[in-house]
C-alpha cells in the first residue's frame, strides 16, 4: 500500500517503522513539527510535506497518527477523497472521520517510546471500518503488520484504552513514584528492578488476583499506617498510598468472603 | 548452617528452598497452618514441630517468616538462646527481636507466590545484624543464596518496602482494575499482557520518566475526562484514575517547566 503519515510522535514512529518493514510504502510524512517529520521521513525514505494539503493523491491510506484532540481538526483539513483515511486513537469514535467516504481505526495496544524497539509482530492490533469492505481492507492491513489482530468497536476500543492506561501509565507512574522515594534516600533504582520485572511476569500466568501481595492484602494495617506515616514528606504518594491499600483490602475482605 | 523455619507462608516457602539449594540443612519448620507445615517441611526434608518451644538446640540460625504483626509474639516465644534469631520483614526493625543477643534482619526484595519458582540468586537481599560480627555472618549467609547483597539498617530497609510496595503490590492492583474492567465487557485480560510486560521491561533501560506515556503525561484532559465518565460504573477505579491522572498532569507540568 502507498501510505502517508500525519504525526510523527511515538505511535507514527513506530507504526511507520512497522508499515515500511512489511513492504509498504510511505510516501510522505507530515508534521506540526517539522524537525520531527524530517528525522522520521528519513528514517522511512519518505518525503516531508509542509501543509496537508499537499497530500499525494496516489496514496491509498492517510494515517492520522497526531494527539487525540487535534484528529478532527487535521481530518477536516483534509480535501475531500476516496482515499482510506484512519486515525489510531483508542478513545476517538470512528465518527470524528465521518467528513470522508472511507474511514477507520487501527488501535496498536502497545507502549511506545521513539527510543526503543518493539517487537509490532506481537502489538495487539484493533481495527474498525466505516463499512464492510473497509473492515476487510483494514484486517487485512493490520494483519500485514501484526499476528494478533481482532475488530473492535469504538465503545470496546475505550474501554481497552481505559485497562491499558491502568496497566501501563499507571504502573510507569507508580514506579516514578518508587524511584522518587528510594533515590530521595541514597538508595538505587536498580534495587527493585527484579521486582518490578517479577511482577509483570507473574501476571503472564497468574490470575492478578491470586498473583496479589503485599500488607494490604495481607489486612496488615499497622504496616499500611506506618508506610503512610513514613511518607510523611511525599504527599502524592502518601494519598496514593492511602487509596490502593483502602482499595486492595476491601477487595481481600470481598475475596476471603 | 543448620536452620529452622518459623511460617509457612511464600517468604518462608522461597527462603527455604533457597537456603536448601545453596546446601544449608533446614532441621524444621513451624507453622500457625499445620498443614502448611507440613507440605513445606515434605518439600524441605525437614521435621514438623507442632510448638516453638520444641525448636532444636543444635540450629545455627531461627528464621522467623511470618506475618509482621506476629514477629514480636513468636520471638518473645523463644527460649532465651545463643542462637542467631532472624526475621525477615521490611518494615520491622531489628529493634523488634532485643530480647535475643544475636539477632539479625534478612529482607529478599522481591515478590513471592508459591505457585512460582524464583531465581533466588538475583534476588536483592538486603541485611542488618545486632553486632558486626553478626553483620559478617548475615552477609556470608546471604551471598550464599543471591549474587546481590547490600547492608540496610532498618530505616532504608523501610523505604525500600514501601518502594516495592509501590512497584509491585500497587502495580499488580492496577493489572486486577484493568483485568476487571476488560472482562466486565466481554474483552480478554490477554490483549493487554504484552502492553504490561513491556511497560515493565522498557523501564530496565529507560528512566520511568522518561518511558512515562498515556494521555494524563501528554495533558490530554478531553481524553482523562472522558474515561473517568467511562469509568462510572466501577467507583473505586473511577476514583483512582482521576488521583492518579492528576498527579501525572502535574508531573508532565513540573517536568515542561
């Protein structure tokens, strides 16, 4: 497919990356910065455009990979076409396309950092089309880049967007948290590591549930308080703290009945 | 060395497999659970003992494995003895354990389920001793069953557990929310298990604040909001969510200067 990419932010990085890798073309690369669309239109051998009205009429796809809240503005910057155009948001309708004839989504479920690989063979790919046909254009674009590929609609896609903030903006934020306390006290980082690691792990073949440790489950609230009080100096992290053990042992009283 | 185990729960399950492989003798175990006991005694080839006071005189070392609030009580339970009393809690401190002249605190950082073997010797376990010829043997002790020990008297010792707790219990927590929320609507908790074990793996290389992504870093209040109403059937996550947005928008604010 000939494609052209609006954005070039983590998710355009690694998507292009991952399009051009399975024998796509990328045309052109835009971008609201225009340092950042010249390193990713190098990296892609792609040209750069400056206005998005120069969009090549010989591409197929038009991804609009830009933050959530500027989609519709782009979209609509765009001339009227036959041309598939698709955003990669989890929480955007399908319906902020709706200007173009052909339209859809294709959600990676997947952290991305421009400063490391991902392995997109295995990203959870979710795809939705403004019709049938597109739908059948879109599985089979989103299976040229990922083996695990399923449809999901707008309302599913959100609440998979919603999980994976949980799971993994929140677990980032947590572990900032961590390293904020440990290296505030002379103490390193790399000490929870193994931990930090060991936990996502468990979860591969362990129900979260019954993978579960720590005092709050344990209803141990003498040491719940005393690791509130030790955060005396750290207030986020003291509220923090206060909220997921409240949260953990009433899910231990619900679970030991 | 020649040991007993006090508790049966996964500290006391992993410890003891641990010291066995590294060729130390467990002579017994105790237990509150019997039959918890038992099993471990049956993987460890040791004894059962049905009382603390029938530990065996001729122990190098007493562990006492069990559930922090418990520690003082067992410990009070042994005879006044020569031999070297250990627990193993993070946030008690070796204070808890005076009654006995040689005492000792052994903490394995890391997070233990019994149905999940763990490779002892990358475990961080940190030590503190009653004396400094304690500190020697605590040390020789613990290099005996992982390549990564550090002194931490009871003080760091404490920071490192609430770090943990942070970066394992709290982001275990936050796999069970998401869990809930994607089997709630009919979506499998495997869509997101490559999300997790790559939010964990990236943070071995990248700073946490660096890897930080998701909309609450990007100042994406349209899309935090909209999933905090999304959230509106699940009140405890919906309450999370938004604490935890908020301190990561003052981050990202923090962070832009």
């Amino acid at each position: 497919m000939k494609i052209v990419l609006l954005g070039s932010g983590n998710v355009a990085t690694h998507l292009g990356k991952a399009l051009k890798n399975s024998n796509h073309h990328i045309l052109q690369v835009w971008s609201r910065n225009h340092e950042n669309a010249l390193a990713l239109a190098d990296e892609l051998s792609a040209s750069v455009i400056k206005c998005i009205d120069q969009v090549d009429k010989h591409a197929d796809i038009i991804f609009i990979c830009v933050k959530d809240e500027a989609i519709a503005e782009i979209a609509g910057q765009l001339p009227k076409t036959n041309q598939l155009i698709i955003h990669t948001s989890g929480t955007q309708t399908i319906e902020i396309l709706r200007l173009h004839q052909f339209s859809g989504v294709i959600y990676p479920l997947q952290t991305f950092s421009k400063s490391r690989e991902v392995l997109f063979k295995e990203v959870p790919v979710f795809f939705e089309g403004s019709d049938e046909p597109v739908n059948q254009q879109l599985k089979t674009l989103a299976q040229s880049i990922s083996n695990h590929v399923n449809f999901a609609d707008s309302d599913k896609r959100k609440i998979l967007h919603v999980a994976a903030v949980f799971a993994a903006n929140f677990s980032n934020f947590l572990y900032t948290t961590a390293q904020q306390i440990l290296e505030d006290n002379g103490l390193s980082f790399d000490f929870i590591k193994p931990l930090i690691a060991e936990t996502a792990t468990k979860i591969q073949f362990l129900n979260p549930l019954d993978a579960q440790t720590g005092p709050a489950i344990r209803q141990d609230i003498e040491i719940v308080n005393s690791h509130i009080q030790a955060l005396i100096k750290y207030p986020g992290a003291q509220e923090l703290y206060a909220l997921m053990s409240q949260q953990i042992v009433k899910m231990a009283k619900e679970k030991n009945g």
